[in-house]
C-alpha cells in the first residue's frame, strides 16, 4: 500500500539519481562541464605521447565515462538517501528542520578561517514532544550508550544522536576514516551519540571494526535484527517508519530510474 509521503521520499531519490545521466569525465582538467567524446579526442589526439600508444581511441573516453558514473550513481543514492533520511525523521518525529540538521566548526588551516561539518541528520532529544516516540528514542540511547560502553556520566549527558547516512563503505579511504573518526569526537563534545547508519550490508570488517573503536554506533542495511545494529529495524522500532517497506515498495521506480541512467552513460556517443 502506498503512503502519503511516498511521492515526496521517491522523487527526493531519483530526482539525485537522475544527476547521473550527465556525467561527464573530466580527465584531470577540472572542467566543471566534463568533456564530449569530440573534445576528448581532441584533447588526447593532441597529446603525443597518449596520441603514440592510441589512447585517443573513443572506447577510452567511454570506459571513463561507464567508470566515473558508476562511481557518481553509488554517490548520488547516498545522497538521495540521506535526504530521504533526513525527512523520514523530521516527518515521524515531529522536530523540524533545524533541529533535524547538526553542523560544527573546526580552526581552519595554520589558524586560518574557520570551517564548518556536518553530518547527514540529527535527533534532540529536547526538540521531542512527549508521548511513546520520544520515550522509544530516550531508551534507544540509554541503551546504545551501554552497547558503546559509555561511563554512566557520559551516557547521561548525552542530548541526543547525530547520524552519518551511507548507501555502502566499499573502499577503505584513510582520509574518510580519519575524518568520520573526529566526527564522532565531536559529537561526543557536543553531548550526541555518533551513528553511522547504512543503507546496504556493503562495509569492509575492518573499516566497521575502527568505527567501532572509535565508538561509532554502526548500523546496517539488514532488515532483522535490533535497533542498535540494524538501520531499518531502527527506523521501524524507534522512528515509528518502516523505511525497508518504503524501499519494497518503490523498487520498481528506482529500478527503472537507475536503468535509464545506466543506459544513458553507457550508450552515450
């Protein structure tokens, strides 16, 4: 059965997708556009030394391209998704879209200006009316707290949960891991519990082990489980929206949307 708000998450989704169907690479020039298949071949037929060895070839230009948008189809379902994410929770838990947003600055560079990050979502716990919802949402932390093997200081202090949205981890990125490690630091200075919520079961062991040392609460895309190692089961039990049955039933849509992407970027001359 289809919901209300069905409409709205779905096109938030392959409205991100859709991106996709124009990707262009940019071979390294930083070309904002991208290059054609024509302005590529003149780039490279320029190039002696890639002219040499035939890389000029249009079959190049298409690999780069079948490359580059599978690498920019994976990211814009993250991004999609953590739109998605991000309404699921403002929509179900009544709080609105300041509250549902967490931002934080760090000394910029050799003292210079300062920068601002921010995660994917936010649940305040003060921003909760009160009723079932907002218990359910207490008692998950407490709980997540003694899961994480928080002090009973620290897991009293906490003001709520703040959330890193992923489609997957497939790689084993240093510099994300680094950046994801002081993420939560930070959440745990500004009094929330990190979360790393995945929408996919797709996150190499030993990158979800040192999220876990850096007592990242991790999530997965299984849909059994508990609220505190399931992302769905967590929407479901604690949000109060079944975001699984959201994605069952509007696999149809995003099957075609990614399709037609798919076909775009391949078959592109």
């Amino acid at each position: 059965m289809t919901e209300a708000s069905d409409v709205e998450y779905l096109e938030l989704i392959t409205g991100a997708i859709r991106v996709c169907a124009d990707y262009r690479p940019r071979f390294g020039h930083g070309r904002a556009a991208g290059f054609t298949v024509a302005e590529f071949e003149e780039l490279y037929q320029a190039d002696p030394f890639y002219s040499w060895f035939g890389l000029d070839n249009p079959l190049m230009y298409a690999a780069h391209r079948a490359a580059g948008g599978m690498t920019s189809v994976y990211r814009q379902i993250g991004i999609g998704c953590q739109w998605v994410f991000n309404r699921v929770l403002q929509d179900s838990l009544g709080i609105d879209e300041e509250a549902a947003n967490w931002s934080y600055k760090v000394p910029g560079a050799t003292g210079g200006r300062k920068r601002t990050l921010s995660l994917d979502a936010r649940i305040p716990t003060a921003a909760l009316q009160g009723g079932f919802r907002a218990d359910a949402v207490r008692s998950w932390i407490t709980e997540s707290a003694k899961r994480l093997g928080l002090t009973k200081k620290a897991a009293r202090s906490l003001q709520g949960a703040v959330f890193e949205v992923r489609q997957g981890y497939k790689s084993k990125d240093s510099k994300r891991q680094n950046a994801d490690v002081s993420n939560a630091a930070n959440a745990y200075a500004y009094q929330y519990l990190p979360v790393v919520a995945l929408l996919s079961t797709q996150i190499d062991s030993d990158v979800a082990e040192r999220y876990r040392r850096a007592r990242w609460l991790l999530l997965v895309g299984n849909t059994a489980g508990s609220p505190w190692d399931s992302t769905y089961v967590f929407t479901r039990d604690v949000v109060g929206y079944d975001l699984a049955a959201f994605f069952q039933r509007n696999a149809a849509s995003l099957r075609a949307t990614v399709e037609g992407v798919l076909r775009s970027i391949l078959n592109e001359k």
